[in-house]
C-alpha cells in the first residue's frame, strides 16, 4: 500500500512539473517583441538626381581675335604681353617690314615713278605729234598699275602695328623682339570681354540624358553664391583622355568669371518613371548592401535592394521591391528579419 501511494505521488509531482512547464511556454509566446514602426507605401514616380560635374571656364566660340602679319615683318617690340587687359585699337605688338617686304615696297616706289615719269613724256610727245592717243592711254594704264601696286604694299606695311579689335585680356603672344616673321603667321590672341563659356566633363551616360536648354547649376572662385544658365550645347564624343563627354554652357558677363578659372556644377537627371521608388528614410544598410524592411500580415521581412537615383527624399530601386508594397520608414533599426510589428 505504500508503494502505491508513493507511485502516486510521483505522478502527481510529474503533473504539476508539466503544468507548470507549459505555463513558462505561454508565457514566452506572450511575450515575443513586437516592434512599433512607420510605413510608407513603395509607389512609382519619377526620380530627379542633382549629378555633380567639375570643369573650367574657356573663351566662347567667336571670343577669341588672332592677330596675324599682313606681310613678311620683324617683331619690333610686344607692348601688350600675356595677360595685359587692352582696349579696343590699344596697340599690342609693334612689326617693321622685313627684308623681303622693304626690298618690295622699294621696288613698288621705284616702278611708280617710272611709269608717272613715261606717262609724262608720252603726253608731252604726243602734243609734238610723235605718238599716237593709244600709246598715251598705254603709259597712263601702267602709272596707274604701278601707283597702285606702291599704294597697296605701303598699306599693308603700315598695317604692321597689331593692335586690339576690341576690349580684352592678351592670351597669348608668340615670338619675340627681333624674330622675323612669315605672312599670315600668328602673333597674338585676345579674348575678347563678354564671351566666356564653361565647359565640364561628365559622364558620357549622363550627357546622353541631357538637351540644351536644361538649367545648369554653376560655381566659380570669383563668384558670390551660385548661377543657373541654361545648357548651350552637348558634345557626347568621349574624350580618349578623361573617358569624359562634355558640357557646355554661356556665362554671362557679370558673373565675373575668366577664362581659365576652376568651376563645378550640377545637372539634374531623371530616372524615369517605370521604377518603383521608396522614401529615402527607408533605405538601410548592411556593409555596403543596401535593404529595406517590407512589412506583409503585421511580420516584417527583409529585402536586400539595388537603388537607382535619388534626391536624398527619394530613391528609385532597380530590384527588390514592387510598387504597392510597404516598407518601414521609422523603427527600422530596432527589427529584424521576420520580427512582428504594429504601425504607429
């Protein structure tokens, strides 16, 4: 009889071990995390996003007046050098005829008197009765040929004194005093005021994108705050040293911006609209993995993303997610992978 009752009692310390172990399981159940967070739905709408670009401000197209020798001439002296601002006429760079062009205009001098002096005494033999009016018409013909020859060649020697066709700085000057130079040769550049352009290397993908006309957003060194000019021109031609297209836009004069000068700028880009976009607050990161918690039946679940542009208010994603599903925007950092959660 006591080893019944003894049996029983370890039954009944059994049972109450096992009711007592189901308790604790409830309990645990009751008390699993639940997260308090704020969702946002995924949608689709175009996403804006400003580009960086960095370039350097260059004469325009027609800023730029090369100075050049009419005619075979020695450098005399360069009274405007590099970097000098000149007014329009101011003179820039002194020529004399060289060997060449003196000997000819001599020459010129030398056949204009000649032929006056024929023309003359054709016209005095033909009062005499010795000539003929054809062969007076013949001698004022070849005055007239010579003196023009001599008018031209002393034209285009006093032509020798370069100077500024308009108000500019001196870009650059070639050779020196003493140097002889050949006709047509270049002796200097001016950059005109006023016609100042930017230029700026950007990806040839992006410039693809990009129609003149578009808003440019510009910063310069000299410049108080920033300008916005429209796009003058796309070149989508990549450079074969920066791997870079580029970007060109007009400055206006009173940006005070010169040639040479260091700029940065930035374009705004779309990404289309057939991309689903989140808030950017609901972008999170793992090492370099971005992802997003997309919250189904009260559980949150995590996504891993590829995101596509963005204005740091909202980021297109290329993969991961659909538009109408919803993603946890605030409480993020306190879940994890199939945590359940109420919204706020």
């Amino acid at each position: 009889m006591a080893e019944v009752s003894g049996r029983i009692a370890i039954v009944l310390v059994g049972t109450a071990l096992a009711s007592c172990s189901g308790s604790g399981t409830d309990t645990q159940k009751a008390a699993d995390p639940v997260a308090l967070v704020k969702l946002a739905p995924v949608t689709s709408a175009a996403v804006s996003e400003q580009t960086a670009v960095y370039g350097a401000a260059e004469p325009g197209a027609g800023a730029t007046a090369t100075l050049v020798a009419s005619e075979e001439a020695r450098i005399v002296r360069i009274v405007a050098p590099v970097g000098t601002r000149v007014s329009g006429g101011q003179l820039v760079v002194q020529l004399a005829p060289g060997p060449t062009a003196s000997l000819d205009l001599v020459k010129a001098n030398s056949d204009a008197r000649a032929a006056e002096a024929a023309y003359a005494r054709a016209g005095r033999l033909r009062q005499d009765g010795l000539v003929g009016n054809a062969e007076v018409e013949q001698a004022r013909a070849a005055a007239a040929t010579a003196g023009a020859t001599r008018s031209s060649l002393a034209q285009r020697t006093a032509s020798l004194a370069l100077t500024a066709p308009s108000a500019g700085i001196v870009q650059a000057v070639t050779g020196s005093p003493g140097d002889l130079v050949q006709p047509g040769a270049s002796i200097a550049t001016i950059v005109r005021d006023g016609d100042v352009r930017a230029r700026f290397g950007i990806d040839p993908a992006i410039a693809r994108s990009l129609r003149p006309g578009q808003p440019i957003r510009i910063e310069g060194n000299g410049t108080r705050g920033q300008l916005t000019v429209p796009i003058d021109a796309v070149d989508p031609v990549v450079d074969p040293q920066t791997r870079l297209a580029a970007v060109f836009a007009r400055l206006p004069v009173g940006a005070r911006i010169g040639t040479g000068e260091i700029l940065t700028g930035a374009v705004t880009t779309s990404a289309g609209s057939g991309l689903p976009s989140i808030p950017y607050a609901a972008l999170m990161d793992d090492g370099g993995q971005p992802y997003v918690f997309v919250v189904t039946n009260g559980t949150a679940h995590r996504r891993n993303v590829r995101t596509g542009a963005s204005d740091r208010r909202t980021v297109a994603i290329v993969e991961g997610v659909k538009a109408g599903e919803r993603v946890v925007v605030e409480g993020g950092t306190a879940i994890e992978d199939g945590m359940k959660v109420r919204t706020r």
